[in-house]
C-alpha cells in the first residue's frame, strides 16, 4: 500500500471511530472513553505528530529556501517567481471572497433567521498595513524563527541565499553543505510521514468525536453554503486557473493532492502542514525546489482561499441576521480586508475567526456576531486548511511551469514521490 491509500484509510477510519463515539454519547468528560481515548490516546499521539511537523517547518524552510536560490542563480528569475506568485494568490483569494459573497447574498443566507449569540467571542484589530510591511524585515532573525514567523524567515533566508551567491567560491562549501542539510531535512519529513496514517487517525477522530452535532444541525444552512462554496472554489475554480495558466491535467492534481489535503485537514494548519506540501509539490508534482521552497511557505502566510470564502460566507450570515445592509461598498471593503488580513495573519488552527473580526470592525457589524458560529468552526476550519493549500500549490505549479520550472515527467508519473522509504540500508546503498 502507498501512503496516499494508507492516510486516506486513516482518515475514513477516524472519520468512522470518531462518529461512533460521538454519535453513542461516550465522550462526556469522566468516562474511560473521554478519559483515555479521546483526551488519552488520539490527543497524545495526534499532538506528538503535530509537533514533529512544526518541529521541521522553520530549519525546512532556511534550509530549502537558501539551497532554492542558490539553485536559481539569476536574481532576476527570483524576482519573477516573487512577484508572479504574489499577485496571483491576490487574484485567487480575492476571487474566493467575491464568489463566497455572490452565492451567500444570491442564496439570502441568514435571512429571517433569530438566533442569539451565546459565546463569547473577543475580536482583535487589524493590524496597519504598514507594521505588516515593516515586519516582513526581521530586527532578529533568531527571534523570528523562535516564533516561526515565516514571512520573516523568509526574508532573512532569501537575502542570505543571494548574499551567499555574491560571495561566490568563497562560500561554495556552505552552499553544499546546506543542499545537504536541505536534502536530510526532506529526509526527516518522510521519516515522519511513515507514522502519518496512524497520527492522522487519531488527530481526526478526536476532532469528530468532540464536534456538537446538534450545532450543526441548528447552523445547517450556514454550514452546507460554506461546504459547496469550498468545494466549487477547490474543484472548479482552482482546476481552470491550472488549466487555463499551466495547460496541465487537473485531474493528475487532484489525485496527488489528496494525502496532502488530508494532513491540513487533521490538522487545520497550513504551517504545520508546509513540509508535507514542500514534498507533494516538489517530489509529487515535479515543481523544481528553486520555486517551491518560496511559493509554499509563502502561501501558508498569505495566500488563505478556503479562509476567505469563510469570511464572505460568514459576512452575509451575520449581516442578515442582525438585519446590516451592507451594500456595494461594504462588500468590495470585506473583499479588501480580508485579503490584507490574509496576508499579515500566519496559517494557524482558528485564526480565520480573528481575522474575521478584523473585517467586521471595519464594515461596522457586530463582533458578538461571530459568537454564533463559533460552535461549528472547528469542523469547517478542517476543511478550509485543506482548501488553503491547495491553493498554494496550484499557484506554485502555475509559477513553476511559467518559468520553465517543471519538471512535467514528474508532474504525469502517477507514482511519483508516493513511496514511503525509511529503510537505513536502502539509504545507504
Ligand atoms: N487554519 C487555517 C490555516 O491554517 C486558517 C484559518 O482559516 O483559520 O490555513
């Protein structure tokens, strides 16, 4: 069995373990079931996976993103890469929004419906476009790996790289040395892959045994727009830009995607989940390191689709609800502020919802509103993640075929990347 059939077989089987245990009414708190399995077992080896992938995420990303622009060797290819797959995860999250906000408001969710919110939800301001900008340039770069901020990371390993090639020969042995480093972390990530099916099982099954059911069942329609707009945005939308830009197959894409899906799924974060889409787009899709190492933990950061079409959704919930009439210019501000809130906020569990406040600040509607939604979040942030880096890598095959960075064997061989290795002997031959 590949890896693919093995996490996607976690996946089910959590899926239908977590619904049982939910669905029997055995997870109440005090019960062996709650104590051991849900909050024992499934949280402890599903926490301890998390972990091991944010573990990578930083020195993954130094590493990969120095050897990337070493690879490249013309800064002007650089600059390209940077700027092309800039405005294109603009153009995807601001199509997300708008399409979430046409089908919400045509569909008049919300509308008539009297609910009060009874959770409390504190909301946080958005912070100035320029602190973002400012802050993309680390005062300590230590400081910023320590906290995994990527888009500092980023910077500091982007300038080192290209210091690194105007040293020249000089540095030629810290340039091999950190391929090797680049190379042993891509390791230490299928290391930890072979565990995944089992991490993704227990990481899943906690999440769907602790879901309110009868929340969902209260929220249903705010619940099933949100589901089919992600879904359109994911198997429409996403499939014609790589289509229309690239001219490659969507359908070998979808394949592939999916293990890598799963993994943001269970763990509703883009940045934990960066080394395994780092692999997927490079080892699976034949995107040359050169572009991925940048494109990927770049879009984590700021390149959010499934969370926008969260927002729009979410907007028109609210607003029809406590009976706001936006209007034109309040749905083009939504559209505004959460694109600039995607790119400031980084790719972790839940942080969609404070974005969320940011935008209602400033279209004037109620924080409390967001109260209401809170209790079904947690099962649509899943499904947003996954959404979310689909993105990412569809713009950075698009970037990567547009530069002649693709590797379209790779891209076609169905096989490609899906065999798990971690056999030291084999390693070693
Ligand atoms: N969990 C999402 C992500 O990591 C962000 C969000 O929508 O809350 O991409």
């Amino acid at each position: 069995m590949n890896i693919t059939v093995k996490v996607l077989l976690g996946m089910a089987l959590g899926i239908i373990v977590g619904l049982i245990i939910n669905l029997t009414g055995s997870n109440v708190s005090g019960t062996w079931v709650n104590s051991y399995l849900t909050n024992g077992v499934f949280h402890i080896v599903g926490s301890m996976f998390v972990n091991a992938l944010k573990m990578l995420v930083v020195p993954l990303v130094f590493f990969s993103l120095v050897s990337g622009v070493c690879g490249i060797g013309d800064i002007r290819l650089l600059g390209r890469i940077g700027s092309k797959a800039f405005i294109l995860y603009l153009i995807t999250t601001a199509i997300a929004i708008a399409t979430a906000l046409f089908i919400a408001s045509g569909l008049g969710i919300g509308e008539g419906m009297n609910a009060v919110s009874n959770a409390n939800f504190s909301g946080k301001e958005a912070p100035s476009l320029s602190s973002v900008i400012i802050n993309i340039v680390p005062s300590n770069p230590i400081s910023a790996m320590a906290k995994g901020e990527m888009l500092p990371v980023i910077f500091f390993s982007i300038v080192f790289g290209i210091s690194l090639l105007m040293v020249g020969k000089k540095a030629e042995s810290v340039s091999s040395f950190v391929e090797a480093l680049n190379e042993i972390m891509m390791k230490m990530v299928t290391v930890i892959m072979a565990v995944a099916p089992y991490a993704v099982f227990c990481l899943i099954a906690k999440a769907i045994a602790n879901l309110g059911l009868d929340l969902l069942e209260q929220l249903l329609g705010y619940v099933l727009v949100l589901i089919g707009v992600l879904l359109f945005h994911l198997f429409v939308t996403l499939q014609i830009v790589l289509k229309v830009m690239s001219g490659l197959s969507p359908f070998t894409f979808i394949k592939k995607m999916r293990s890598t899906q799963v993994f943001a799924f269970s763990t509703s974060s883009s940045n934990a989940t960066i080394p395994v889409t780092l692999r997927t787009v490079t080892e699976r899709l034949g995107v040359k390191n050169s572009v991925a190492s940048f494109t990927v933990p770049f879009g984590a950061t700021i390149n959010m689709d499934g969370t926008a079409i969260m927002q729009g959704v979410a907007t028109v919930f609210i607003a029809n609800i406590y009976n706001v009439d936006l209007g034109m210019m309040g749905y083009l501000t939504v559209i505004l502020m959460s694109v600039l809130a995607s790119i400031g906020t980084a790719g972790v569990p839940g942080v969609g919802l404070i974005m969320l406040s940011m935008v209602f600040t400033q279209v004037g509607l109620p924080i409390e509103g967001i109260g209401l939604i809170l209790g079904v979040d947690r099962l649509l942030d899943m499904i947003r993640t996954a959404v979310n880096i689909s993105g990412d890598a569809v713009v950075s095959v698009v970037v990567a075929k547009s530069e002649g960075q693709l590797n379209e064997s790779v891209y076609n061989d169905p096989d490609a990347g899906n065999n798990i290795d971690v056999h030291l002997e084999k390693a070693n031959a």
